[in-house]
C-alpha cells in the first residue's frame, strides 16, 4: 500500500474549560487519534456534534495547534510548524479547508471574482494568471463566469455560494480538500448536485476529499472509506461498504440503525443498541470506554478505554471496543429470539 497524503498519529487537541473559582483548566476536543488520508479517496467523517471532527480539519489547515501526536502531509510533518513556516504552509494552499456556512465565511463586500482569486493573490500568483485561473476554478464547478463573476454572496442561492466556496479552494490548486458539513444546509437536490461535484472534482484533479458530516445517509454513496467519532475519539474507521454493513462498534451500529436507507441486512433497530428504558447505565471515570453510558454490551474491561486496533480478518478495519468481534453476533441472537417469542400474524 502506497504512503497515505496524510498520516495523523496519536493526535490529541486540548481547549480552555473554565472551572468555577479555580480559573481554566482543559478539555479535550481530540484524544489520541490516529488516521491516513489517501491520495485520490474521499474520505467520510461523522460523528454527532462535538466529537472533533471540525477540530481534526482545523489542525490539519493549522488554526489548532496540537497538544500531542504529529500530523505528516506529503512525507513533512505540518503539526509542528510555526510563525513563517506555517504561513508558507497556508499561502501555499496544498491543504483547503472549505467551512460549513459559505455565507459567513465569504466575504459580503467582495464579488465573487475577488472572492476565488484572493487565495491565488496570497499565494503571489502573477495578475496576469489569476483570472484564467478564477475562471477555470468557476467552471470546474458546474458554474458560467460570464454571468456570475461581478455578482455578490448575497446575490447568490445557498447552492452557488457552496460552490463558490469550493471553487476558491480548488483555485489554488490543492492536493487536499477538507469539506466541513458541505450539503447540511442544502436541500436535497442541492445536496446531491454538491456531492456529485466533489466526487467528479477527486477524479477530474485527483483530489483527496474528506466530507465532514453529521449523518452516515449522505456519505454512503461518496465515500470510499469512513471514519467514525466519538467524543473526541475515533472509534471506527475502514472502506464504506464493510463499514455500514458490518459495523464493529456499537455507536456505529446505533447510527446505522437510525439510518435506514443505510441499515445493513438484519435491519438492526435502535432499541437493539440502546440500553432499555429504566436500565442503570454502568458508572465509568475518566479512563473509561467513552461509550460506556450508552452502551448495552458493557462489561468490565470497558472500564478501562480500548486501543483503536485492527479487527481480526479483515482488511483495513479498525475498532475502538473491547467486543468488536463479539457484540454483533450478540445482536443478531438477540434479534432472533425477539422475532420468534412474537405471536404470527393473523392470516
């Protein structure tokens, strides 16, 4: 297997957490994760808000500066960089950050010709190059220059300014793309014109994308690989299909229950991952599975975190639970017995 564009190795990210009387102490927006990026692929993210997963691109683009671990993109280590060097980096534009709201983060006063050439401007890029270049990003994107290149955010729709977005992160001509909740404030056909387009953009530019969502629905026809997150943690990762199908950790399997144009071929339900109603969820501390509260399959190892590891047999699969291997096959006998202990249907 080639050397992935970008390898995050025992990544952890702190943030300010104020404490009554004490003054701030810290949390943790990442704990110890450890993820590649491959050159061509999109790579799927989700999560539920607050795992992370925002945290992890910020990093990457270098407006979060680490706690631990490295980031490596393109053989160099980028997580360390500072001052000019990490301002090399960004003016460079090798890593684009595309955010989840374009209207906020375009600028209002400027047209949407100055909006896609500002990157190549920072960059140095001669004048005479950046509207061939501006012009060139805005077709690639499904949109006429001619007729939407002195026109405003405001004059745009919401499907516009997302491709604005994207084209002036592609303008700079970019090896990786990170796109935070792209299609999340889009209605559905906007959505899958959005996704369809950054599918066509890693193949046409040989991008590696990754999609930041809250949802597994809107990845399962894009994505090559999924990553999943956890509190701050990565808890499953590995190719789409296996992923959604086969889910080795429980919130994963929640997530896909709760999905069902997704749900894979026992037609697992939400009840069958949750604890069931009036249960007393197990008390964990600090170093416990971050799952622990919510999960059913509990046990006493999971007092402790579990490493994020390779699953037996399986190719490019990875697991944070003590019972990746096990907790499935409890599901589907216990799926079994509450379909046989139903009474039939009356015929």
């Amino acid at each position: 297997m080639s050397t992935p564009l970008l390898r995050i190795t025992d990544l952890s990210v702190s943030y300010a957490l104020p404490r009554r009387g004490t003054g701030l102490g810290t949390g943790a927006a990442l704990r110890e994760v450890s993820l590649d990026v491959r050159a061509g692929e999109i790579l799927g993210i989700v999560g539920e808000t607050g795992s992370g997963k925002t945290t992890l691109a910020r990093a990457t683009v270098g407006l979060v500066t680490p706690a631990t671990g490295t980031i490596t993109f393109d053989g160099v280590d980028i997580g360390g960089l500072q001052g000019s060097a990490l301002r090399g980096f960004r003016r460079r534009g090798q890593v684009q950050l595309v955010f989840q709201d374009p209207l906020r983060s375009l600028d209002p006063d400027l047209t949407v010709g100055q909006l896609v050439s500002e990157p190549l401007a920072i960059a140095g890029v001669p004048r005479s190059e950046q509207r061939v270049r501006v012009e060139e990003a805005i077709g690639l994107v499904g949109l006429d220059p001619s007729t939407i290149h002195d026109r405003l955010p405001r004059q745009l729709s919401g499907g516009q300014r997302q491709r604005i977005a994207l084209a002036r992160a592609i303008v700079t001509r970019p090896q990786l793309l990170f796109c935070d909740e792209p299609v999340s404030a889009l209605d559905v056909s906007n959505r899958n014109l959005v996704l369809s387009l950054l599918d066509r953009l890693r193949r046409e530019l040989g991008l590696a994308v990754v999609i930041i969502a809250h949802d597994l629905s809107s990845l399962a026809g894009v994505a090559d690989r999924i990553a999943v997150f956890y509190r701050s943690r990565l808890v499953e990762s590995g190719p789409v299909e296996e992923v959604l199908t086969r889910p080795a950790h429980p919130y994963t399997g929640l997530l896909t229950a709760s999905a069902p144009s997704v749900a894979h071929e026992d037609r697992l339900r939400p009840a069958d991952l949750r604890l069931e109603q009036g249960a007393e969820p197990p008390k964990g501390g600090p170093d416990s599975c971050v799952f622990l509260a919510r999960c059913r399959f509990a046990h006493e190892a999971c007092h402790q975190q579990p490493l994020t590891t390779p699953l037996p047999g399986t190719a490019d699969r990875t697991a944070a639970c003590h019972a990746a291997t096990t907790w499935p096959s409890q599901i589907a006998t216990t799926s079994t017995s509450t379909a046989a202990d139903q009474p039939a249907a009356a015929g």
